[in-house]
C-alpha cells in the first residue's frame, strides 16, 4: 500500500477536501495501516511458526512474505469500515468487483492461486526421509533425504483455497457495500476508496499465489537432491533417490526463483491498476 496523508486521498479522487470527507479518508488510511500489521504477524506466525523447519533457512524470505501477503488479504474482514452518514445511495444495475478493479484482473489470483489446490497430490508415491549410511571396502558415505511433508502440502493447499475464499468474500463485501449518498462528493471519494481496497485485495492475493509457488518449487527441488546410500549407482557410493531428478533440476530452481521474483512487482502493478469508467460514471 502507497503512503499517503488523507488529504492527498481526497484530492486525488478528483473533489475537494472538506472535513467530512477527510474523516473518510482518514478511517481508510487507519484500516490500511492496521492491515500491514496483521500483515506483519502473519508473516512472523508463517515464518517461524510450524512451517519453519520446513525447507531450511532457503524458505524462510518466502514464508515471510507469504505470512505477510495473507495477513493483509485477511485485514479487509478483521478491520470494519466505520459507518458515516445515514444517506445511502441505490443503484439501477448490480454491483459487482468488476465496478471497481478491471474485470481482466480478478483473473489473477485465481491463476496464481488455484493450481496449488493440486498441492497434496505431490504427496503420492515413495519419498524417503532421513539420513542413510554406507560402509563398505571401497568408501563410507552419509546419505541425506528429504520430501515436504504430507501435512505441509495440504498446508499450502489449504492456505491457497482460504486465500480465495476471503478474496471473495472481500470483493463481494466491497461491492455490496451500503454507499453514501450525501453528496457527489462523498459518493465519488467512497468508490475511489473502495476500489483501493479491492485492487490492495487483489494484489496480495495474486503475489501469495505467487509465493506459495516458489515454496512448493524450491521443496520439491531439494527433495529431488536427495541421496540414498542404500541405493548405489554404478560408478558412484550413492544414487539419487528419484531417477527423473536430472531432467527437472536444471531449471526447476531457476523457475522458482524467478516466480519469487515477480510476486512483489505483480503486488505493486496490481495496486495501481486504471479505474473502469464505470466506477465513477455516476458519483
């Protein structure tokens, strides 16, 4: 979320400051700012709470990052808009998130998020854990092996769909909203703040999906670096426990980070997505 004072808000939305308006304004920059601090603590819980030993010090950035994308996407539901006003405008046509952000962009989230529903199913088949050793007349070898755990994969996957569940539920409240009907003023600053909010919604959404893509990308790249001494290859002590290993790690890692690295600028393209026309085509 960009800085800026209730003021600028205001003005920004293209109507003049007055004391009313700027109070509106004020409650939004309260609700944003609470929201990176729920942010904050998801990021702490993620980070170092039962996820952490999971993927070693290599996942410990995008667990944060993940905690923190979560935390604000969860802010919307946990932080009620503060009712102004008993004047509440009707509207002729249904109201919709397409009103407030591009409708190409509600696709977004679901194309970063909805693939790790399928998260758990990598749980199937044989992957070993633990550390194996060899002694034998031609070498000693201490073999390690390692696959996400089975809990951490529906973790994810559950996080993902409770990620779409409050994006939902978030867009829905946004876009149903009772709106104020004061003035032209007030009406046009409160779809301007509201469309804010669910651009922010969206953001975060699509980069978590984006994270969560990196974690599962780099766990399955260290469990396809696994060794088992009990397994030896024919001019090694060792072989690597998964025979398809060589095919996916020259790029599997390269790919992961790569997802890592367009999470923060989807986050902050998102955020400053163009208003549809229709937003304010009647405030």
């Amino acid at each position: 979320m960009t800085t800026a004072t209730a003021e600028e808000l205001v003005v920004r939305s293209g109507v003049e400051a007055n004391p009313a308006l700027l109070a509106r304004a004020t409650d939004y920059l309260v609700r944003a700012r609470r929201a990176r601090w729920i942010g904050f603590a998801g990021g702490v819980v993620l980070g170092f709470g039962p996820m952490a030993g999971e993927g070693g010090e290599s996942l410990l950035v995008p667990r944060l990052l993940a905690g923190y994308l979560f935390g604000v996407l969860l802010s919307d539901l946990l932080t009620p808009t503060t009712t102004r006003g008993g004047v509440r405008a009707a509207s002729l046509h249904p109201r919709s998130a397409g009103d407030l952000v591009p409708r190409a962009a509600l696709a977004l989230p679901w194309l970063t998020l909805l693939p790790l529903l399928a998260t758990p199913l990598l749980a199937l088949g044989w992957h070993p854990h633990g550390v194996t050793r060899l002694n034998k007349a031609s070498g000693d070898g201490v073999c390690s092996a390692y696959w996400p755990h089975t809990a951490t994969l529906f973790g994810i996957a559950g996080l993902a769909a409770i990620s779409l569940v409050l994006l939902t539920l978030t867009l829905r409240r946004l876009s149903h909203r009772p709106q104020p009907a004061e003035d032209a003023a007030s009406l046009r600053l409160d779809r301007v703040l509201r469309a804010r909010s669910a651009r922010a919604a969206i953001a975060a959404a699509t980069a978590l999906g984006l994270t969560l893509l990196n974690i599962v990308g780099e766990s399955v790249y260290q469990g396809t670096n696994s060794y088992d001494c009990t397994r030896p290859m024919a001019n090694s002590l060792t072989g690597n426990v998964y025979s398809w290993a060589g095919s996916v790690n020259p790029w599997l890692q390269n790919v992961s980070l790569l997802v890592l690295l367009l999470a923060i600028p989807a986050w902050m393209i998102c955020q400053r997505l163009p208003l549809p026309a229709r937003t304010l085509s009647d405030a």
